[in-house]
C-alpha cells in the first residue's frame, strides 16, 4: 500500500474535514521547514569554511559535513513535527493538493459518482431510480448520494451562495425524514416508497446527469414529466341498504342488465374501516354530503396548499383523504404524483389502513398490499401506453355513456390493459364551496370502482390481496354488456357491478 492510498484509509477511518486549522498549520509546517533548511544551510557552508582552513584532510572534511548535517537537520526536524497528530499531517498532505485534486479525493473517499458540480444551470427536474429493492442497499446508495451533493455544495457554496443547512437531507434522514417536498435548493428530493422503490429527484446539470446514468447502482434516469388531470371469491350476499333515485351512474352499477330500477343497492357496510386515498387536485371535506367522513391527507405539488375542498358516493361509510398533487389547473409534474404515493404508502402504516417512475412507485405499492385503482385516460386510444393504465398489477378502469347499450365513452381508453368500465359522462358529484357539479371522463369512472372495492372488502374482509380483488371485480362484473366495445386487440369488456346483495 502506497502513501497515498494510506492518506485515503486513514481520513475514512477518521471521517476528518479539511478546515482552518488544518490550513494553519501546514504552512507553519512548511515555514518551518524552510528556516531549518535555511539555517542548516549557512551553518554547515560556514563549518566547511572553517575546516577547509585548517589543515584537516579533504575526505575527512566531507564525513565530518555529512555527520553534522544528518544530527542537527534529525533533531531539528523531529523537534517540528513530534507535536503534530496523524490527522494533522493527513490534512496537510490534502491541502497540497490542488482545489480539484481534493474535490476527486473526497469523491474517492466517499465513491461518490461523479465529480462535477451539481448546481443546475437549467430549469429541469430529473428522477432517478435505483436497481435494488432492498432497504439497507438503497440507504447505502442515499449515503453515497447524501455525501455527494453535501461536499458538491458545500465546496461551491461561496460562489452560488448555498447555506450548508440548505441541503435538503442528511445522510442520516435521507429514508426516514419529511421527504415529500423539494428542498431549498433543489437539490435533492426523496421519493422512495417501501417495499422495492428508492427513487429521488432533484434539478441537476448534465454532467450530474451523465455520471448517474453511467453509475452500476441506477436503473432509470429521465426528466420530470408535466401532467395533467383528463377529465373465486366469496360470492355470499351481504345485507343491504338502498338508496331511491340515485343519479344515473349508481343506478347503473348495481344491476347487470338495464333498464334501470331507480335504485342503488349496496352492502349495508357501505365501506366502514375502509380508507380511500384521492390522488388528484383535491377534494373539498367541508362539503356535508362527506358527513365528515373526508380529511386532509397532505399536499405534495410546489406552491399548492391543501385544497378546503352522500348521495353521490359509492362507499358511502369509507373515510376519504385528500392528497393533492396537482394544482387548480388539474396541472403537476409526475414528481408530485410519487410524492404522494408515498404519501399513502407512509399514511396507510401510520392508519393502519406510462411514465416508468409512476409505474415502479405504483408497483411497489401494490406489493405492498394497497389496492390501487386509476383511471385509463381520456385519449381514445390504447390504455397501455399510458400511466397508471400500463401497470399490470392496478387497476385501470375506462368509461362508458349512459346509453340503453352502455356506450364506450367517446373519449375513453381501452385496450387490454384497461381491467374494467363504470359510468363516466356526466357524472353529478361534489364540488368546491359546499355545492355539486356534473363532469365528465375516466377521472369520474375510476372513483366508482374505488368505492366498489370498499364495499367488497367491508363484505368479505379486509384481508384480500390486490390479485384477490383484480380477480372478483372481473369474476362478478357485467359482461359482454358494452356495446361498441371492440372484442378484439384483447379488450375486457367487463363492466363493474357492485357486491350482490339479500335483504
């Protein structure tokens, strides 16, 4: 092992900073050195001066010169250096090194990826996703990343003007903090979510970029995406209870065939204990007809604060959380709807209830053990080319018309990706300010299958796995009953039916 490689162990082992001190005494250190070499210099020209006077042979001159020299520059020198600690010389020896040797030395200590400056240039967010699933690997690779962006900023910090408390987590808190929002300087944003999804996004330049994408411990690195909201089981019955003259979409859901009976039956549970979590621009819990049932959940899009905002529901007994994750507009970034994914899967501990990086995060929250349900988007066209629609394990539910056929929804995806349909033109619910509004689009079709899925837990236990409930809403819904849905490309024509029920 070379010097330098044991500079390296012993600063890890230490975990030293280079600071003031350190710099202080370095150059008493190099002062020294050069008044001792100074003054053994004139001191030993003078000694052979004198000698060389004499008459004292040439050879034995030169030995007496080598012999003084050694004795006085060995106890000269080891008077200097006797005081100083192991630390101090291993930080003198970093701070001979240049500004961007020390910076490459850090990034060897740490094996940070990368050894440019991250401050971003440009107004981009970038995620990346990490290979492993498992806990302990991921914190080691935030560590990594948590050292990386701390020594990037702090050692640029006198020229960008970052605080180094600006630094948005500690390598200690990096999995296990308030990780949802983006820190002060954008630098870096936790978006992980138990059970196989470590992910983080932050505004990096492109070298950053570069360097995690060539990194063996990242599996995806891709831009921030701007979204927009578009608008054999247990078959025994379950009591009931009914509502008389629902809106059109109720009706329709609880029976197979039309024409429609004025009233919507429901297992007399109507949803207690069941939480179901709104991912979306918000819901307002004053409105009465939530009888407060409906609570702030958290919001997660920048600049939004949370939203103030039954006949009209499905699970009527069901607890509703708002989680906000996009603005006024229905506009947020695929960033915000991790965010409050994770959001659910950290909520629903403590409750005890075709962008790739929703995929994974909607992935990893099935797996563990949360039934998500999502709408299949509003483009007419294949639902497999869109998110949540293109994950295989969710839910993804399309819309069909109130017609006496139960029309597909102009609008609606489809495809085999797209498990179920519900109504989804004009759809009458709550709105904003104590009121009802009616709209339309599959972001009104997949509450309804929400709703059913409370209901089927609540009557057959909450214990049922995500795949337990995929295969009862296909076992138990109306089928072949959409009229101009297509049978072929793999289309499921399959529209949902709530729980049958006896009186």
């Amino acid at each position: 092992m070379d010097r330098e490689e044991a500079v390296i162990e012993e600063t890890e082992e230490e975990n030293t900073q280079l600071n003031a001190k350190d710099t202080k005494i370095f150059f008493a250190q190099q002062c020294c050195c050069r008044i001792i070499f100074l003054t053994s210099t004139t001191g030993f020209v003078g000694l052979a001066f004198f000698l060389a006077s004499s008459n004292i042979s040439g050879t034995t001159i030169n030995l007496l010169i080598v012999f003084l020299s050694g004795l006085i520059g060995s106890i000269l020198l080891r008077r200097v250096f006797s005081t100083n600690t192991r630390i101090d010389r291993t930080s003198s020896i970093d701070y001979m090194l240049s500004s961007q040797e020390i910076k490459e030395k850090i990034i060897e200590i740490w094996n940070c990826p990368i050894g440019a400056n991250i401050i971003s240039d440009i107004n981009t967010e970038y995620i990346v996703i990490f290979k492993t699933k498992v806990f302990d690997e991921a914190q080691s690779h935030f560590n990594i990343i948590g050292q990386c962006i701390e020594k990037s900023v702090v050692s640029s910090h006198s020229n960008v003007g970052i605080k180094d408390d600006d630094i948005c987590n500690s390598t200690d808190t990096v999995l296990s903090g308030n990780p949802n929002r983006i820190s002060i300087n954008k630098q870096f944003r936790n978006l992980s979510i138990p059970h196989g999804f470590y992910a983080f996004s932050g505004y990096y330049n492109q070298d950053f970029i570069s360097a995690l994408s060539n990194w063996d411990a990242v599996d995806i690195v891709t831009k921030a995406v701007k979204t927009k909201v578009t608008n054999s089981p247990n078959s025994n019955l379950q009591r009931r209870a009914t509502q008389n003259n629902p809106v059109w979409n109720l009706d329709r859901i609880d029976q197979e065939f039309r024409p429609l009976n004025g009233e919507f039956i429901y297992p007399d549970c109507a949803g207690s204990n069941i939480a179901i979590y709104i991912v979306d621009s918000g819901i307002d819990i004053r409105n009465p007809d939530f009888e407060g049932r409906a609570v702030y959940g958290k919001s997660v899009c920048d600049g939004c604060i949370p939203c103030p905002f039954d006949d009209y529901g499905v699970a009527k007994n069901s607890t509703l959380i708002a989680v906000k994750a996009f603005d006024d507009e229905g506009e947020g970034y695929d960033t915000d709807v991790i965010a409050g994914l994770q959001f659910v899967s950290e909520d629903r501990i403590t409750r005890n209830l075709a962008s790739i990086p929703i995929n994974l995060a909607i992935e990893a929250l099935i797996d563990s053990g949360i039934h998500v349900v999502g709408s299949a988007g509003n483009q007419n066209q294949d639902g497999c080319n869109y998110s949540p629609a293109s994950v295989p394990s969710a839910i993804a539910v399309g819309a069909v018309q109130n017609t006496d056929n139960d029309t597909l929804s102009t609008y609606s995806n489809y495809g085999p990706c797209v498990l179920i349909y519900a109504p989804g033109d004009g759809i009458t619910s709550t709105y904003y300010g104590n009121t009802t509004d009616t709209d339309t689009g599959t972001s009104f079709s997949s509450p309804h299958v929400a709703g059913a899925i409370a209901l089927y837990l609540c009557s057959n236990g909450t214990n049922m796995t995500p795949s337990d409930v995929r295969e009862l809403l296909n076992s138990t819904c109306s089928r072949n009953i959409i009229g101009n849905l297509d049978p072929s490309g793999g289309n499921n024509n399959c529209l949902l039916r709530t729980p049958p029920t006896t009186g």
